[in-house]
C-alpha cells in the first residue's frame, strides 16, 4: 500500500486531471440521473452490472411513467420490467425495485432512510449503491467502489484487496476526507478511460510515477 504522503499526490493528480460530474457534461448529470432523491436511489440500484447508457435509457422510460416509489407499486411486475428492459437483470430488478419501493413506503414513511445501515436493508441496494446514496443526497462522503476503480486502485498500489466490498472499506480508510466526495468520479473516470480491463493505455496515464503495476511491467 502507497505511503499517506504519496496516496494525497495520486488524489491531487486525478482532481487535476478528471472533472467531477457535476462540472462536466457527463450523460448521467445531463440526462437527469441524480435531479431527485428518487431517481438518485432508483438509478443507481438499476446500475449495478450495467453500462451508464443502458441505464440511462431504461430510467429515462421509467421516470418519463413514474416520479415516486408509488408510481413503481402501481406498475405491473409486466409494466415495469418492459420499462427497465435496457438493464443487466432486468427481472431481478423489477422484483427488487418493487420490494424497495414497499420497503421504503412501509418502514421509512416513504422517504429514504438516512444510515449506511438503513440502506444497506433495502432489496436490490448493496454497498456501492448505499455509498453513492450516502454521498449524493446525505454529504456522508465515502468512496463507491464499481470494477473500474477496484481495478484502478489494485493496479496503482492504493490497495491489494480481492473484492469490491474489501476495496471500498480500504479506501475509505487512507482517503483524506477532503478527496473523499469527488474519488469515485475521478476514479471512475480513470479505470474507464485510462486503466481499462485487459491492457492499461499506461502511455496515456499521468499516474505512472506512482503506479505499482506500470512500475513492475516497465522494467
């Protein structure tokens, strides 16, 4: 693991050369993922193992039908999971958007709850989901781990970890709070662009300097 001095530069590095979401003309922003504390929680949960643009397109569709997590228990199981076709687990995900939307209604006065804990109980909503929620809509900054930045973080060396759920409580351990809101989007920024599956474009990479994987490979 990188020393606290050099994981503070790798932060510095990502701020200058990613924009962060809310600064950049990035689909999700654009397209109204996050306009609402409901869509936030609904996209996201529709997200997990799948590409931004097929979220996209299967939110825009439910979101152009529904506003509320009633709107979602007074669709069909039929009705909604044609609206979320676009989506990895689309099935899966109509039957755990409906069991969160009556979680939500029954146990929390049809708000979202507030707590890592709370979150972490409501079907179809695991860790990645409950950080980003945590960050979106509560200010608690923590760092969302997605296979990007699992991928990214292992390569640089800011951690060894095996799992996603690992790398996201190692992370947020040695991320300065200061980085902690936008380190996500850096990140993700990074392992889709830069430190992609396979072969890493590291020639284009401005974290070389620092990089374990490009240190080991370039000699």
């Amino acid at each position: 693991m990188l020393d606290q001095t050099t994981i503070t530069r790798v932060y510095e590095v990502l701020k200058d050369t990613y924009p962060t979401f809310d600064n950049s003309d990035d689909e999700w922003m654009t397209s109204g993922m996050s306009d609402t504390p409901f869509r936030v929680i609904v996209a996201t949960a529709l997200s997990t193992i799948t590409h931004s643009k097929r979220v996209i397109r299967a939110c825009t569709a439910l979101f152009a039908e529904v506003s509320t997590f009633e709107g979602i228990l007074a669709l069909t199981d039929d009705e909604l999971r044609e609206l979320i076709r676009p989506v990895a687990h689309y099935n899966m995900k109509t039957l755990s958007l409906k069991k969160m939307s009556q979680q939500i209604m029954d146990c929390h006065d049809g708000q979202i709850p507030h707590t890592h804990d709370e979150l972490m109980a409501l079907a179809g909503i695991g860790r990645k989901c409950t950080d980003i929620v945590m960050t979106t809509l509560f200010d608690e900054s923590s760092v969302a781990v997605d296979t990007h930045v699992h991928r990214a973080v292992n390569r640089l060396g800011l951690v060894h970890t095996t799992t996603h759920v690992a790398t996201a409580d190692a992370l947020n351990r040695i991320t300065p709070f200061e980085y902690k809101r936008h380190a996500h989007e850096w990140l993700i920024q990074h392992g889709d662009k830069v430190c992609v599956a396979g072969t890493p474009k590291c020639g284009d990479c401005p974290l070389t300097a620092y990089c374990d994987y490009f240190q080991k490979t370039a000699q």
